[in-house]
C-alpha cells in the first residue's frame, strides 16, 4: 500500500529539498532522457523558473509525440450537492447553508439529453459525500441508467471500498478521480474536521482499492490553494510512480484544480501564479510523458487557450458545478464559480483554430463488458 | 513491384497506415490519400458505430482504401474477441487488426492473450493481423492458429525509434510462411525502406505522418521509402562487407605446389 512509502517520507523535509534545488540540477534535470522523482522536483522548483521557455516548448513536443494533435473533450454532470463532510473549501460543506438537491432518475436524463444536445460522449459523474442518500446503490443505478448514453463515464465522488469499486467497474464505470486534496497530514485534518472524509489514510488509500478493483483510469490531484503546491505536488508525484508499477493496466490522469472562491468560502492560504501552473504542468509532461494531463472550466478563457500547447491533453468544457445546471434547476448552489463559460462548440472551435481535432469519443461501452447485443 | 496478398487481397501499396493523433479529420484524409495506402486501421473506440455519418469513417470512404478495425482499448482475449465482433458488424468487414495491450503506459501488446484471441477469432472467420512483439516464437504459434499475417513491432509504438527490433525481425522474416507486417516505432521514411529492404512485407505508420508539421508531404516521403526499399529487395541487394576480399594468407597453402 502506498500508506508505507509515503510514511518514509517528512514533508518538511520534502519541502526543504524542493528549495534547495539550483539551477544546476535543472539542467540535468532537463537534458537527462528519463527523469526520476528528484528530477521532478527540480523542475517544480523555484530554480527552475527562468527556464520555463525550455521546459514548454519541451514538454509540447512531448505531448504532440504521444497524444497527437488531438484534445479530449468531457462534461461534468453534478447529481447531488448533499454532504456529510465538513470541508472549510467547499460550497457543499455540510455547515454551509445552502437548498441541498439529488437528482432523480427523470431528471438524470433531463441533464443527459442537454448534455448530448451539446456533442459530449465522455461525462464526469459528481456528488458531495452522503453516503445513505448518494449510496453505492445510488451510483449502480445511475449507473445502469446512463450507461447506454455515454461512450465513457467517470466519478468523482466518495471514496469507497474495493468491492463497491469492482461492481461499479462492472455496471461500464470506466476512470475515478480522486484527489487527496492535500498530502499535508495536519493542514487535511484542518480543512476536513468532520465527517468520513477527516480519515485522512482511508482517502490515501483509495488509489490501491481502485487498481485493486482493476478500474480502467484514476485521477490523481491535489487542491492547490490548501498547502505549498510544489511539496503536495510533489508528493503526487510519488504517489503517480508507485501506483503505475503497482497497477500497470490502469491509466492515469493528473488535474490542477486551484482553489475557487465560492458562497461563504475560504481564502487560499497560497496562491499559485498562472506561470507556476504553467511550470507545473510542463514539469508533469517531463517526468512521465504517457500521463494525462486535464485542465478544467475553473481556470480562464485566455490561459485555456494557451495552456492547450504546452501538455495538456483533455479539457472539460461548458461546465455546471450545480445539480441540474443544465436544465433540470439551474438556480441550485454551484461547487465553485467556473471561469471559462463559453459553449461546447466554441471550445471546439477554438481548438480547431489552434490545430487540434477535438476528440468527443475515445471509448465505447463495449471494451468494458457487454452491453449490445452482438449478431454473430 | 509484386502485389503484397494477404487473405485473397492484392495490395499495390505496402504501406500501412493509421487514423489516430491527426489535426482533423480532412488532414487525415489528405494524407491518407498522399501515402496511397490501400489499408488503413480505425480505432473502433473513436468510431460512433451506430451513426453512418460518423465523421472519421465519412473521409476514409475511398475505393481503394480498405478499412482495417482494432480492437485498440482492450485488456483480454475475451474484450477483444467481443469488439471485433462488433466492429464486423458496424464496419462490415470481416478483417481485424487483433492489438491486446493491457498496459495503458507503453502499449506492450499481452502475448498471452493475443494468442488466446486470435486462435478464436480465426474459428470465428475472421482476418486476423495481430499486434505482436517481435517474438520469433510467438509469431510462428501465430502462423499455427491461422492468422493471416503477423505485425510484429520495431520500436514502443509511437516512439518513432526506428527498428530497435532488428535482429529478431530478421529471423521472423526468414521463418515466416504469412506476410510480416512491421508496425509500431517507425519513425522515418528511412526506417520504413530499411524494414522494405530487410523483406518485410509492408510497414503500418502513424504518429510520423499525423505529428509532422506537413502530413500530407510525410505521407509522400512514407510512400517513396517504403517503394524504394520494396524494389531494392526485389531487385536483389548487394551483400555488404565489413572487410575487403583479398587473398588470404591462411589458404595460401592450398596454392603451394
């Protein structure tokens, strides 16, 4: 389990060594073939800054070698903004006092029909954590409901256990995201006082259930805002190298949320600049050029636009963060403000103008289980 | 230049080419039309199999431009099995590229498995091309359960390294009584004349066409290669020496009266 190679490691000690990186070890760092962990670290570095323009044109050349020129396009769909969890970041927190929504099977195909209307095959299921109302049952169902609709769908919602896993990898669940929000252990009990997600470990664990379970994709993140974004990225990193060994038929996805204000809601403790996600990125790209790298409707139109050449190989567009945003209610609490509202057909447009086919359809229901009925 | 046969098929054209990592869609088919490939895999995980007016398949739709489906995507024989099933229905072609690659990071094709699914996909009738490493064992175990060609790999697929495989492509070559087809790693058009004039029977490329800066003038050079590598080996290339041929010291008794 990933629990004992992340207890050899000390934050602070992690962090300091992050620092202490020079430009000399940025430019090994860049002219090595393959990159190890310390090599990650160095391009994350504050040394690596006045390298930037090496590390883009570096890491899109990268990116166009293995993924082409080419762009996934996916859609979140929220279903519930129920939540049990108290997280001092989150319009959905449990002490925020907001009119809590679940969608019901009707309306699930409501926002699907809205969803299609607008070309998406691949969509990211979303809810808070209510784990009687918004149950494992609850996503099997939903499962089986909107299966025949999507090419690709994928979760992020409560951790679970490995079996509940492996029943919904059977009902076509295809990727889950699960972000650890922060691998800082003190500051993760701070902005997660109350309720199952304060089990900081379980969470952590959640990637070795997922590979156990044999599910196709995982996402990995933190939430950038909560804790030094170079040491938590850092220690994502790390996490990313030990599940590939570990889990080598599951393909992996990194995201870069940063912390959204919202109703109610916290300031980030630190800021991360548009050039340090820039940096981060590319560093990704450099360490591991196979990973995917997502970029969601959080960030904004113009860094959107640009970020596309530099790593990034799927973008989620057009995006609500509320429970029937689409159509169903459109006035419900949203997750976090989103930055970039413009529609599915000008994100594609842009991406044509730039040269990349936007890419609606990578998967099909069949790879994962039947579905059709075959003749023959 | 002989026509390559495969399964009752004549092709003109060796090379091989893929639909993936393209701009767009007219990209891909100007460039596709440029290498003169006569075969052309399709991802069936990007194809909307119950639209006809799906549009990758709408600009691949070319007389003499044969669809070849994969079973891209798929971690088990079973899977596999399972999506050229359905790909023989959508796209009414009964040949499939077999590609089992469990690992999502380097795309190493499952020997195991492969075998597995090939051995019931040829009961099944199909046309079998499978995705292989280049094992010489592997390939003739392949040949055995009546696949109509091997596509054993020269470098990790969209690598572009060239044929890092040379030496055991070579022996499959020599053993080999169905064509081999060297697919993956190819990354110029000198790798392709270079696996031409080793004897292989066609090339499959597609990151170098669809990632150069101009596809469709790649597309060109990719079909000059791989002919010119084609008539060197018809025409019989010179054996190559490492030292010159002189008389030699060691049979000159041989010569003493």
């Amino acid at each position: 389990m990933f629990k004992s190679i992340f207890d050899q490691y000390e934050w602070n000690e992690v962090k300091a060594g992050i620092y202490a990186k020079t430009a000399r070890d940025v430019e090994q760092a860049l002219h090595n073939q393959r990159r190890s962990l310390e090599d990650f670290a160095a391009l994350i570095s504050p040394a690596a800054a006045p390298y930037l323009a090496e590390m883009a044109a570096m890491s899109q050349a990268l990116t166009r070698q293995r993924f082409g020129n080419t762009m996934q396009l996916y859609i979140p769909m929220y279903l519930s903004n129920e939540c049990q969890n108290i997280c001092t970041y989150c319009g959905f927190s449990l002490d925020n006092k907001i009119r809590r929504k679940t969608l019901s099977p009707a309306e699930m195909l409501l926002e699907t029909a809205a969803i299609k209307e607008m070309g998406f095959e691949h969509v990211l299921l979303v809810t808070g954590e209510a784990n009687q109302l918004v149950s494992t049952d609850y996503f099997k169902k939903t499962l089986q409901l909107l299966r025949p609709h999507f090419a690709n769908i994928s979760m992020e919602v409560q951790p679970m256990d490995e079996q509940d896993y492996r029943e919904l990898a059977e009902l076509g669940l295809h990727a889950v995201l699960v972000y650890q929000e922060t691998y800082h252990q003190d500051d993760y009990k701070k902005h997660h006082p109350k309720g199952r997600k304060s089990n900081f470990d379980y969470r952590l664990e959640t990637p070795d259930r997922l590979g156990r379970a044999g599910i196709h994709k995982m996402g990995l993140g933190v939430l950038i805002g909560l804790e030094d974004w170079r040491t938590d990225s850092f220690f994502t990193a790390l996490h990313l190298a030990y599940l590939e060994k570990k889990y080598w038929q599951t393909k992996y996805s990194i995201s870069f949320p940063r912390l959204r204000p919202f109703s109610g809601g916290l300031t980030p403790k630190v800021v991360m600049n548009d050039r340090e996600l820039v940096q981060l990125i590319c560093a990704y790209r450099l360490f591991n050029q196979e990973v995917e790298l997502s970029i969601s409707t959080r960030e904004e139109e113009k860094f959107r636009n640009n970020i596309v050449n530099l790593g990034i190989t799927a973008m989620s567009a057009a995006s609500k963060t509320n429970p029937g945003g689409y159509v169903v209610d459109q006035q419900s609490l949203e997750q976090f403000e989103i930055s970039d509202d413009r529609s599915a057909a000008a994100i594609a447009d842009m991406l044509k103008k730039q040269g990349f086919e936007p890419v609606w359809k990578d998967w099909d229901p069949a790879f994962s289980g039947e579905i059709k009925k075959v003749v023959g | 230049m002989e026509p390559l046969i495969i399964a009752g098929r004549e092709f003109y054209s060796r090379l091989f080419t893929g639909t993936g990592k393209f701009s767009s869609p007219e990209v891909m088919e100007s460039a596709l039309l440029a290498s003169g490939s006569e075969l052309v895999t399709v991802a069936l995980k990007r194809v909307e199999m119950d639209n006809k007016a799906d549009d990758m398949l709408r600009h691949l739709s070319h007389s003499r431009m044969h669809l070849l489906p994969n079973t891209s995507g798929v971690r088990t024989a079973k899977e596999a099995v399972y999506a050229a099933q359905l790909a023989r229905e959508a796209l009414e072609t009964n040949w499939i590229k077999l590609e089992i690659h469990p690992d999502p990071r380097y795309l190493m094709p499952d020997p195991v498995e492969t075998l597995l699914a090939a051995e019931e996909l040829v009961k099944l009738g199909f046309v079998v091309l499978p995705y292989v490493h280049a094992d010489p064992v592997l390939c003739k175990r392949l040949e055995d359960v009546g696949t109509a060609a091997v596509m054993p790999l020269g470098a990790p697929i969209g690598s572009n390294k060239g044929l890092k495989t040379f030496d055991f492509l070579e022996i499959i070559i020599a053993q080999s009584n169905i064509p081999v087809i060297v697919d993956a790693g190819i990354g110029s058009p000198s790798h392709a004349a270079q696996a031409m004039e080793m004897g292989a029977s066609a090339v499959l490329v597609n990151t170098a066409i669809a990632v150069a800066r101009n596809p469709v003038q790649m597309a060109a050079a990719f079909k000059a290669g791989v002919e010119a590598g084609r008539m060197a080996y018809e025409a019989g290339l010179p054996v190559s020496s490492q030292h010159a041929v002189a008389s030699s010291p060691l049979i000159a008794f041989l010569d003493e009266a």
